[in-house]
C-alpha cells in the first residue's frame, strides 16, 4: 500500500453522529501503518482546494472523544458542487499535501464528490484511495441498510409529532389540526416514521404523505374529512418534497440550488404544510397549526440513539479499514443481517452506484391508500427508534350529572 497523508471533510447537512463518524476514522487513521498526518478539510471541498486544514493529528484526547457527543459538523460543511475546472486545483492540492486518501462524511452528493475525485486522480495517474462515509438523515442513500444520523432524527421527528400530536387531542375544541412538516426532498423515511409513535387508533399520526406518492388534494381532503369526522380533530405529517400529478411541487417552490434540486421550506420562500393548511382551512372552515422544523432535526443531539452515534464511530473506522485494504471508490454500508434481535455487518458498495441518485422507500413499507405505513415499514424502523416515553391519558370516568 502506498504511505501518505490522509484528508477527511465533511458535507451537506450536519447530522446528531456526523461528528462520531470522524472520530471513528480520526482514532484509526492515528494508529495506521500507511497514514502519516491527518488532515481536516475546513469547509469541505472549499476548504481542500483554499488549504484550509485542521491538524487532526494534533487534537487531544478529550476533543476526539468528545466528538462522539457533539452534533453539527466540527469541521464545517459545504454544498458546493464540484465542477470540471476544479480538479485540476484538488488534484494539485492533494499532490502539495502528499494526500494519498480522501474521506468524506456525507449523502449522495457527497459521494459523487468522492467519486470524481478518485476517478480524475486515478486518470492523472495519482495514486489515491478515495472512501465515503454515509450520513444523511433523510436515509436515501443506495447500498445500505440505513444511514447514519437517520435513526436520531426520526426519533426527534417522532416525539415532535407524538407531542404535537397531544397538543392538538386536547385542544380539539379550539383548532381541530395540525399539519407537521419534514426535510425529505425525494424520500419519505422521515416522514414514515413517525407512525411509530401511533399506539391507540386517534394517536397522532393519522395521515402521512411522502414523495414516493403523487399528492392529489381531492384525495387528501377525504382523507381528512374521514378522520375529523372519526376523531374529532386531524394530525397530518407530510414530506417537503411532494408533488402533484403535473411534477408541481405542493410547496409551490420554484427555486433551485446548486445542484439543480428544488429549494423546499424557507429557501424556497414556500412550504407544504402552509399549503396543506389552507387547503384544510378552505375546505372545512377549520382552525389548525402547521409546524415546520427544517435542519432542527439535524442536529437534535438530546435526542440522539447511543445506537445510531456507535454506528456511525464504526463507519468512521471500517472506512479506515477499507482505505488501508485498497478498496477505493467504495462507500461504507451497514448491512442487517436480523431484526430480533438485531444484528447488522458492515460492507461496501461502488461509490457510483450511491452518487447523485436518492434511495426512496420500497412500495411495500406504505398501506394500499398510499397515506400510512404497512406492518413491514414497522418492523424495519422498530430496532432502530429505541424506546418512546409512556404518557398516558386520563380515563374515561365522569361525574355523573
């Protein structure tokens, strides 16, 4: 194997384990035979081709570790799109450097960042072993079971909507409905798993809607009508990213980003839960809420699984594994292997086989209507959720009159 320096980054949006990825490469990147210094891109792919680097190796003890227990990105984060007259610059960096591996934390995006640096340096004869690491909390990344910093994010999801959920039972009498709004521009795992928070039958949620379905309004205004009249008030959770027949988003968002993806909620200067709302409000006359958190998930560290913080250490360090086996132009995988009780592997996959494209959720995790989950869906977020505070409600007892 080739000696040399090693770089990591960080991209997209942060996650609550993001953070514990890059003390898992960090720590074994310290203890391996074929990397010298370790470097942190500072803002990723920006920071690389600016020089602005961390002296990972030099960072104490308490830091790294303390890194497993802190949300956001440490290194700061990027969305910039690698363009063809960058590689050229990235490449002569790396050569500066004597960076012979490159790890980035991040989405599909990011692994398409990965991906074509390794396939430039590759074709200019540049020996370097190019690793994604997977992070995304919207849990549409291809070749994994699932994706780091997903888990604690649909928890934050889960205990938004089960306590809005409480909220709006007991204040029927004053708004009858809630429309609770999640990041997820083209997969709805986030939003499906807040149905883990259903128990009894008028338990928030009652309806979901995601991208994987085309959102008709006629159908969502029966759906509602059918559950005001049934309990009394009406909790809907729905993605951002849903669209009509037409390819419209519900949003009303026309605004693009740098990767040519629809900005959804406040870049966009639009949202679906505000237009579900008022579908809502001019149907039935209602009163309700609507609830958008964007990135506050993201990072929602009080909520994170001690679950999914060790997975995404252990994907820091098998992307340290991979790198020293010369396995580039991979991208870290968990694999489960059982739901009970529940075991997983770690494994790889080809890195161009993850870039750009997202990972929706299979049809057989939604009901017939398109509207909820199946039992199927149940039993793959199950491991992951960890356990749900038990409130409870006041029995039915009155006073007779």
């Amino acid at each position: 194997m080739t000696k040399g320096n090693a770089v990591i980054g960080q991209s997209g949006g942060p996650t609550s384990v993001i953070n514990s990825s890059l003390a898992g490469v960090i720590d074994s990147a310290r203890v391996s035979s074929v990397i010298g210094e370790i470097y942190g891109m500072n803002y990723g792919i920006e920071g690389l081709m600016n020089e602005w680097f961390y002296d990972l190796g030099r960072q104490s003890p308490r830091v790294i570790s303390g890194l497993r227990e802190t949300p956001s990105s440490a290194l700061g984060s990027s969305r910039h799109k690698v363009k063809e007259e960058d590689l050229p610059k990235i490449l002569e960096v790396l050569k500066k450097y004597d960076i012979r591996y490159f790890f980035l934390i991040g989405g599909n995006d990011s692994m398409d960042t990965v991906n074509r640096v390794e396939e430039y340096c590759r074709g200019a004869q540049y020996d370097l072993t190019g690793i994604g690491i997977p992070k995304t909390v919207d849990n549409d990344l291809f070749g994994t079971d699932h994706t780091p910093g997903f888990a604690s994010a649909a928890r934050s999801n889960m205990l938004n909507v089960m306590q809005a959920g409480m909220l709006a039972r007991d204040m029927k009498k004053v708004d009858q409905f809630v429309v609770y709004q999640t990041i997820g521009r083209d997969a709805g795992w986030l939003a499906a798993a807040t149905a883990m928070v259903r128990k009894d039958e008028d338990d928030a949620p009652h309806l979901i809607y995601t991208p994987e379905h085309v959102f008709s309004a006629e159908k969502f205004l029966a759906d509602a009508d059918r559950c005001i009249k049934k309990y009394g008030w009406l909790s809907v959770v729905c993605g951002e990213g849903i669209k009509y027949t037409d390819g419209t988003p519900v949003s009303s968002s026309q605004v693009k980003d740098k990767f040519s993806n629809t900005e959804f909620g406040a870049m966009g200067g639009a949202s679906a839960a505000l237009n579900l709302h008022r579908l809502l409000s001019s149907e039935f006359g209602l009163r309700g809420e609507f609830q958008i958190t964007e990135s506050l998930i993201m990072s929602d560290f009080v909520r994170a699984l001690p679950l999914d913080l060790e997975e995404a250490y252990l994907c820091g360090t098998e992307a340290v594994k991979l790198a020293e086996k010369g396995e580039s132009g991979k991208m870290v995988t968990i694999e489960r292997v059982s739901d009970e009780p529940y075991s997983t592997v770690f494994g790889k996959t080809r890195l161009s086989d993850v870039a750009v494209a997202a990972k929706p959720m299979p049809s057989e995790y939604f009901n017939d209507e398109g509207n909820f989950v199946s039992d199927a869906f149940r039993r793959y977020m199950k491991p992951l959720t960890g356990d749900l505070p038990g409130f409870v409600r006041l029995e039915r007892k009155m006073v007779r009159k």
